[in-house]
C-alpha cells in the first residue's frame, strides 16, 4: 500500500526524521488557513499516489495566505497522471541549498535491505541509476545482522558527502530511515529531495512510503491511512469480501481457481480474439459464498458483457463448484451470459448437476478454448 506524501512524512516525523510542519487541505479556504496558521511563504503540494508532481505543475510555492488559495484552486482537481488531486499538503517553505537523495528498499535478488544514496538528488534516480552510475552509492543491510552505524558513515563517503555537519546529520538520518522501513514493514522509504538549506540543517522534503499489505493486520494505525475513496469501487469491494481480484480493460468476466489456470485464461480468451474485463481467483475455494462473493464483484463491473467459470478440479471437487454457481444463482439475479468449463476432479458430476438445473443464461463447455470461444461469442464482442 502507498502512503500519501504526508502520510509518510507522518511516519517520518515519529521517526525523528526532520520535515517540515505542515497542515491538510482539500479545500482553496482551508489552504488559506492553513498558511494562515503557519506563517510566512509555504508550498502547496498535490497529494496523490503518482510522482514526478513538481514537474506536471502540482507543487506551487507561495509567499502569501492569498497566495495560497489562489494556487489550491488551480491545483485541486487537477489530473495527475490520471490521478485527480482532492487533497492538498500545505508546508513551510524551505530554502534548498543543495538536493540529495537517499531511499531504502528491498533488493530481492540479494534477499536483503537496499540503500541508495546520491547528492544527485531532486531529478528522476532512474536518471542518475542510468547516466552517472558511479554517483549512486549502494549499500546492503544483513537482516539479521541488523543496520549497523558505521554503515551509515559508509554510504556517505561512497556518495562523496564531505561536509562534517550534513554528514552527521546524514548518518542520524539513514538509521532512523532504516528503523522506519522495519518498523512498519515497508517495502520502500524513499526521500527525493532529502535537503540542504543555506543554513546546514538536512530534512525530508518528500516522501514516498510503501508498506507490505500482508503485515497491515500488525499496524492499524497505518492501515487506517488507506484512502479508500481514491482506491477503485470494485478493487475495494473486492478486499472487503476477500476476494482476488483484478481489473482489466475489455468485456469479459474470468472466474478462475488458481493463478496459473487464470493466466492461461487469459491468453486464450485473447487467443480468440476476446477482452477480459477483470479477473477472480477463487483460490483453493468454490464453496457457495465464495462464488456469490467473487460474482458479486465481477458484475459490479459495468464493462463485464459476459462471464467465464474455468475451474480445474484438484482438491477442489468440480460437483461442490456447480452446487456454489447454482446455489449462487439462486441467491442473486445475473443476467449475463455466462459459461462454465469444469475438469478434473468429479466434472462429470459437476457438468451433468449443471445441465439438469439448467439456468436460462447458463452455458457448459467441455474444454478451455471451446468454452472461452463460447463466451467470447455472447459477450457480443463478435
Ligand atoms: P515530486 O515532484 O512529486 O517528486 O514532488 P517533491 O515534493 O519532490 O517536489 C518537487 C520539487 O519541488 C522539489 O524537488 C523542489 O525543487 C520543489 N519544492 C518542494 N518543496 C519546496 C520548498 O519548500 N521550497 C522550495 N524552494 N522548493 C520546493
Ligand atoms: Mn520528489
């Protein structure tokens, strides 16, 4: 999960991470407000989950509380990216002297903590990564080891960091960056500009914070930082049901048990010359709610024309499938067509229990490409 800019640098802060004070607006008054109370020129920062902000014209300083609310009215509502701005970080404008760049992440090859440094900071880092590889200092962290200070001292001197005060500033900022990332088990912490002003002090300027999903259930403070009305409608009806799911761009709804059968699903839908809508693994269940639950989201999708069951029975019986998808149309009105290809496991059963009930809009197929031609073929699509 992304954390917003202030999110993170929320995080940050309880970190003994230096940022600048700042307030939320999500209206031009409230940023006025805001730089009301902060005194003196701020910036007026888009908060959406999409970088390269400053450059798309969403970063405005402002000398003045009027100022301020002139450049939140152009900015809110603006398209970022295809992110549209609804909420605005008002900050204390700083003086930059100097911009570097410093980020932890996870290197999986190496199955360890990754932290790159660079007084090339404030430009793209794929940009330094690729034009001046030798400015990037990289370093590892044992995990069990754990991050050890002198490590710090070393990714500043492989960086070329020379002043005495932002080094030591550095060095303090690099250990509690790392105890951030453990923390809150984040996949990435990352400050892009990381700060000089005229006055030596070094702070965050920007923030970017992934967590892991998985370990969300050890930190509620954070979880309750999902902005939920920015997520997509059924990708969060889709979490509240525990359901996996994925949208995608055509007309054709794929229900599928397991990963590897959905993504074959998918070739052979495009194969014949169809769009899947979206997609839902049923993982190792096919029980009724289960069903309901994956069904409920995928119709909720507009763009879904028709829907395609592709279950391969292995622990899962393909006969207690069908009695979900009856059991299923029982319990909710679906009018898109939609067809089912059983194997494995107990399929005849499960064909024959499908045939004999023989919903209207329900259709059987024997085999993958037969079944996704089948539904294809409904969908209207040809
Ligand atoms: P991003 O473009 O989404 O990465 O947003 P950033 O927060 O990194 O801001 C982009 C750029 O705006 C920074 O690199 C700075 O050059 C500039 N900027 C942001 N905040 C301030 C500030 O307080 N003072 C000044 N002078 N510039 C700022
Ligand atoms: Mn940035």
């Amino acid at each position: 999960m992304d954390l917003y800019e202030y999110q993170g640098k929320e995080l940050f802060a309880r970190a003994g991470i230096p940022v600048s004070e700042g307030r939320v607006a999500e209206t031009p008054e409230q940023a006025r407000a805001a730089a009301e109370e902060l005194g003196g020129p701020v910036v007026v920062k888009a908060q959406v989950l999409s970088g390269g902000r400053g450059k798309a014209g969403g970063i405005k300083l402002a000398d003045s509380p009027a100022e301020a609310e002139a450049h939140a009215a152009d900015i809110l509502g603006m398209d970022i990216r295809g992110h549209v701005v609804r909420r605005l970080w008002i900050e204390q404008a700083s003086d930059i002297a100097k911009e570097y760049y410093l980020s932890v992440t996870f290197d999986r090859g190496e199955k360890k903590p990754l932290f790159m440094f660079t007084t090339q900071g404030g430009v793209d880092i794929e940009e330094v990564a690729a034009e001046s590889p030798e400015a990037l200092a990289r370093l590892h962290v044992d995990p069990l080891v754990g991050f050890q200070p002198w490590q710090a001292r070393r990714l500043c001197f492989a960086a070329g960091l020379e002043d005495p005060g932002e080094q030591k500033q550095v060095i303090a900022i690099v250990g509690k960056l790392y105890d951030a990332f453990v923390s809150y088990d984040a996949m990435l912490c990352e400050i892009n500009p990381l700060i000089v002003t005229p006055a030596g002090e070094v702070k965050a300027l920007d923030s970017k914070f992934t967590v892991d999903e998985n370990a969300l259930f050890r930190h509620p403070e954070v979880a309750e930082m999902r902005d939920v009305e920015a997520a997509d409608p059924q990708e969060q009806l889709a979490r509240e049901k525990g359901v996996t799911y994925v949208k995608l761009e055509g007309e054709i709804g794929i229900l599928g048990n397991g990963a590897g059968l959905v993504m074959s699903t998918l070739d052979v839908i495009d194969q014949v010359g169809g769009r899947p809508a979206n997609f839902c693994d049923l993982g190792g269940g096919g029980d009724a709610q289960g069903v309901v639950d994956a069904l409920e989201v995928i119709t909720s999708d507009a763009q879904v024309q028709s829907i395609l069951f592709n279950i391969f029975g292995g622990i899962t019986r393909c006969d207690e499938v069908a009695r979900g998808i009856l059991s299923a149309l029982g319990q909710m009105a679906i009018e898109h067509p939609i067809v089912v290809r059983l194997d494995g496991t107990n399929a005849e059963e499960g064909r024959r229990m499908l045939t004999e009930a023989s919903p209207a809009n329900l259709h059987v197929e024997e085999t993958m490409l037969s079944a996704a031609e089948r539904v294809v073929e409904l969908s209207g699509a040809r």
